[in-house]
C-alpha cells in the first residue's frame, strides 16, 4: 500500500511523529501529503530550540496551537544575558540579528492562538514585559508560564499577571533577575491560588548600571559570605 492510500487520520498519526523539518519535507511531496500538514490538528504542540528556528516555514500557527515553548540553551545566550550596559561592540551586534526575533513571534502568537493554555521561554533575553501582557490578554485561557533566564522581564510581568492571569494555576519565573521580591509578594498576594516558584531571582543584582551605593551593597554582601 502507498502511503497516500491511508485515511486522514492515519496520515496524521505518522505526521505527528515526525520533527518540524521532515513534516515539510514530506509535504512536499503531493497535495494530499500537503493537506495534511497544514492541518491545524496537527499544529497543537510546538517546541524551538533557538531564535532561528522561529524564522523558518516548517510549522503552521494557529487556533489549535495550545502548547509552546522556545527553550535556547545554547552558549550564546550568555551574551544576551550580559547587562546591556556592560556589552561590547561585538556583543551588541550579536544581540542585534536576533533582538526581536522571539517578541515578533510572540506578537504573531498573540494574534493567531487565542486558544493556547502554556507558554514556557527558556533564554530569551529580548523578550519584554509588554509581550508577556498582550499575552496574557489575548491568550485568557494560558493555565502555565513558564519563564527561565529572561532577564528583560520585570515586576511589570507579575503585575500583568495580577490583573490578566485569572487562569493562571502555574508562574515559574526562575533566573530572571530584574523581578523583586514585592513583585513576588503582589503575585501571592493578589493570586494566592497561583502555584508560583522564583528560583534564584529576586535576591540577584538588577540590571542597570550600578551606582556606588550598590557596589558597596554588593561588597557588604560578599563580605557576610565570607
């Protein structure tokens, strides 16, 4: 039997099978193989592993899209998590190919999967406390956010959170060092239902440029380790 006298369901069980690269490569094929990998059934789940991996034509985003994550773990993301007034030219144009790839994908997410129920971002430098909100706004039903190692997001994420998670039952916020802990006591606060976990966050050094009074807190702090 050739693979395109299966029925629909049985073309999409193998699909699902099938990383992002080889559902395109097999959709190339013939229409038929094509029909089914624009069907949205098929698009329920979506993982990325770098910033590059968003730009490409190998998935569908959609109504059906109830699960994402982009989770980038590379080595590279150090560089995006340097305080951006320490980085160098060379690290500023790095930062530069790459700054709103996520957030335009987020906006597109935004826009297109108003049914998605989890989000996880993992290295995301570049992402904003202003794509985090229109998320949660346009996403009502979003149930887990996931956010490790973005060092952009700010207590103005736990305050959106405050006012537009009312589905939220899970909020990781773990490494992201610009939240505080009054950000985190508003979010108990205001949503005590909310399971909510910051693993090494609020008690890091903020992000901006540091005066001589937090240089010397720092020192202090050092110093009592000691």
């Amino acid at each position: 039997m050739h693979i395109t006298q299966l029925n629909r369901e049985c073309l999409l069980h193998l699909f699902s099978f099938l990383d992002k690269n080889s559902r395109k490569s097999l959709a190339k094929t013939c229409h038929k193989l094509l029909e089914v990998f624009q069907d949205p059934l098929l698009w329920s789940l979506l993982n990325f592993h770098s910033p590059a991996e968003l730009t490409k034509d190998n998935f569908l985003l959609g109504p059906a899209l109830k699960y994402l994550s982009i989770c980038w773990y590379s080595e590279r993301v150090k560089v995006c998590n340097v305080e951006d007034w320490m980085k160098n030219n060379f690290q500023k144009d790095f930062c530069n190919r790459h700054e709103n790839t996520v957030s335009d994908f987020l906006l597109e997410v935004c826009n297109r999967c108003p049914n998605l129920l989890s989000l996880t971002l993992s290295g995301c430098g570049h992402v904003t406390d202003e794509c985090i909100l229109l998320l949660l706004k346009n996403c009502p039903n979003i149930t887990t956010l996931k956010l490790e190692n973005c060092v952009r997001i700010t207590d103005q994420t736990l305050e959106a959170v405050t006012l537009y998670g009312g589905s939220l039952q899970t909020l990781h916020v773990d490494f992201c060092r610009n939240i505080t802990q009054t950000g985190l006591e508003r979010v108990r606060e205001k949503r005590p239902s909310i399971m909510l976990r910051a693993e090494r966050s609020a008690n890091m050094i903020p992000d901006n440029k540091p005066g001589k009074k937090l240089m010397f807190e720092k020192a202090s702090r050092k110093l009592v380790q000691l």
